[in-house]
C-alpha cells in the first residue's frame, strides 16, 4: 500500500540511482548527475544520490565527493549482489520513506531491470529510455524526451499524478560531470530490514564477460553494411588509429559484428572526437549514435547517402580502396599524417 501523504505536492527533491561494479560507479551515473544538477538549479531542489549495497564504504565515500547535496546509502547483506527484487525492496521502502520528486536511473542492464520493477511496485510512471530531460517551466513537471515508432517520433512524456518521476536514461546520452564538493556531502545511512523472501533468486556464482565498450570510445570506426566482407581492413584502420569498432546493426543482424558495437537508438549512443563511418547509409536510427561525435567523416559510393547530410568530411567512393589507402599512410608515416 502506497503511503498516502506521497503526493505531488509532497515530494521533494532530485535523486540518481549510483550503480556500481566492482567498487566502480558507473559511468551513466555520473552523466545522470550532471544533467540532474542542471534540473536541480533551474528547481532549487535538493540532488540526492542513492547507493545500494552492502559494504559500500569505499563507494560512498568516493560518491559523496560528486557534485550532491547529500548521498542516502542502504546496505544489507542481501544486497551485497544486484538483484532486481531485493533492490528494488529496498528501493522502494526508502523512496516511500524519503519522498524523492524525480527519480533517475541508467537505462543499464540493472538500471532497466530495477526501474520497471520499481514504477510497478511504486504505481508511478518511467519515461524509459529518454533521450533528454527537462523541467516544464509552467509547472515543474520532469519532462523526458523519447523516440518511437523507429525514430519517427518525438515524444515528451510527464508524469502528473503520481510520485516519483521517474526516467531512465542510456550511457552516453549527457556528458559526465567532472564537477567535485570541496568537502563530502552528507551521507545518511538509511537501516533497512529486507527479508529473505525479497530475494527468490540465490547467486551461485558471478560470471562475467568482458565486453567492449564503444560509449567511452575517443575514436570509431564505424562499419555498415557497405563493409560487409571487408572487416580485416576495418580493423586494420581501427588498429592504425588506436579506434574503437563500432557497427550498423546490419551489420550486428548479419553476425559479422558484435551486438554491443551497435551504435544507434538500440545501441550505444558515442560522443567520440572522431567517427569514421564506412558503408552505412546514414539512417536516424543509426545516426542518433553519432550525433554527438565532435568530428564524422563518412565513406560511402552513393552521393546521395543521407549520411553526407550530417558529415563534416565526405568521401564518395568505394570503400575498399579508400580505407586500404589511409590503413598504408597511417603504417608508412603514423597517425599523424
Ligand atoms: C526501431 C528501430 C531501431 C533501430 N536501431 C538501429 C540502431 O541502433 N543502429 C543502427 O545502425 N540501425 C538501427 N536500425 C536500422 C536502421 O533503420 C537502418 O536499417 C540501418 O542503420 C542501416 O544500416 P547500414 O547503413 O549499415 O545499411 P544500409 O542502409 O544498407 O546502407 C549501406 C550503405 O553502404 C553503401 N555502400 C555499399 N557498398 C559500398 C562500398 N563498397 N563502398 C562505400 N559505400 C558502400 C551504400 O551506398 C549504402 O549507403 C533501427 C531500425 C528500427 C526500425
């Protein structure tokens, strides 16, 4: 049962979710807070972190640095692992207890899993997946920015009604916050008692695939389906520029790239300093990937290629000939050429 006295007009504050990983705060986390301080200035309310765990000392104390007006930290012996239910117990009793206005997750493998089952047991709305956020200057209200439809449509999304707002957003989408406290926030131990029903699942073992991780990338090499057969001299260039591969997901669909090298709106959003797009038409889906590369060159034979549109260098050729003829400049002089 939902506390009643948790209206709109009772919440209060901006909280983000910091996810972890082996001792770790994730990435997306510190992008969350960065666009959540934004919001927190314009509302003059107060950010929150939310940790979860168990023994996250070290984390909390890393974390109560970040630009945070205080960090609220659960720990428990159940939670020393993610596992959507406990976390989301947990989650749950201290939003109901805390009253957080907006709510903010990483759209993450975790933070997926433990926003929907959060918004259910909460019986609030998530705008999942937003591709920016903002605060409605009429009323306040979170707004969050979502495509459907394949990317063509935009839609904002608010949650009126009912408390938290919540949103979820991928890696990647805002740029992280390098912002530090000159002294740690406030930490707030919140105790909390999760009984072992909170947590059907029983972890055996942990184990783990390192995967790549292109939304970190400084340099891509992007190949599409006009790359189809020539991956050697794809990973060639990228090897000679010290790049990141990243793939169309024609390419991913075909099974000659992996699925987390996807760039685009089902893939990972890029911010690299340069992307070297080869073979791949230039589709808003995939483009979203790269809207926020500071440099795109693209390769392509068509003329007509959409991507041309949102190029700042274009070749119009073959690929094959072009990608070998810069993979020989960069091993005869450097990358420097
Ligand atoms: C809901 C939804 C989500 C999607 N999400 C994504 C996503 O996250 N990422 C994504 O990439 N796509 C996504 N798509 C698919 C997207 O719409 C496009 O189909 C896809 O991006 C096309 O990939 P491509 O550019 O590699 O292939 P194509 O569109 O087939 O383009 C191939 C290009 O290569 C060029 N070419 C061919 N041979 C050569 C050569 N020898 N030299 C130079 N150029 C050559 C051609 O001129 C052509 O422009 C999504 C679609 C939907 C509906």
């Amino acid at each position: 049962m939902i506390d009643p006295s948790y209206t709109p007009a009772e919440a209060a504050g901006i909280w983000v979710f910091l996810e972890h990983d082996r001792g770790q705060l994730a990435a997306v986390s510190l992008e969350m807070l960065a666009k959540a301080r934004e919001l927190a200035s314009q509302s003059g309310a107060p950010l929150a972190g939310l940790l979860i765990g168990h023994k996250v000392d070290a984390i909390a104390a890393e974390a109560s640095q970040l630009d945070l007006d205080r960090l609220v930290v659960v720990s428990h012996a159940l939670l020393d692992v993610f596992t959507a239910e406990a976390y989301a117990y947990a989650a749950r009793e201290v939003v109901l207890g805390q009253h957080p206005d907006i709510l903010l997750l990483g759209a993450t493998p975790y933070g997926r899993d433990l926003a929907g089952r959060l918004g259910v047991t909460l019986r609030t709305g998530l705008t999942a997946d937003c591709t920016d956020l903002s605060l409605d200057p009429a009323n306040g209200l979170l707004l969050g920015e979502v495509s459907g439809f394949g990317g063509g449509v935009l839609a904002t999304i608010a949650c009126a009604n009912h408390r938290p707002q919540m949103a979820t957003v991928r890696p990647g989408v805002f740029a992280r916050t390098e912002t530090r406290r000159a002294s740690p926030a406030p930490i707030e131990v919140i105790p909390i008692d999760i009984p072992a029903s909170a947590r059907p699942v029983i972890v055996v073992a942990h184990d783990r695939q390192e995967k790549a991780d292109i939304s970190k990338a400084g340099r891509l090499v992007v190949a599409g389906a006009g790359a189809r057969g020539q991956l050697p001299l794809i990973e060639a260039l990228a090897g000679a520029l010290h790049a990141e591969i990243g793939a169309t997901r024609v390419a991913v669909d075909e099974g000659w790239a992996e699925r987390e090298r996807q760039v685009g709106q089902t893939g990972v959003i890029t911010r690299p300093k340069l992307a070297i797009v080869c073979g791949a038409s230039g589709a808003t889906q995939f483009t979203v990937g790269i809207d926020q590369a500071d440099m795109v060159i693209a390769l392509n034979s068509d003329p007509e290629a959409p991507i041309f549109e949102q190029a700042d260098l274009c070749v119009v050729d073959d690929l094959t000939e072009v990608v070998r003829a810069l993979v020989a400049e960069f091993e005869a002089h450097g990358e420097g050429v």
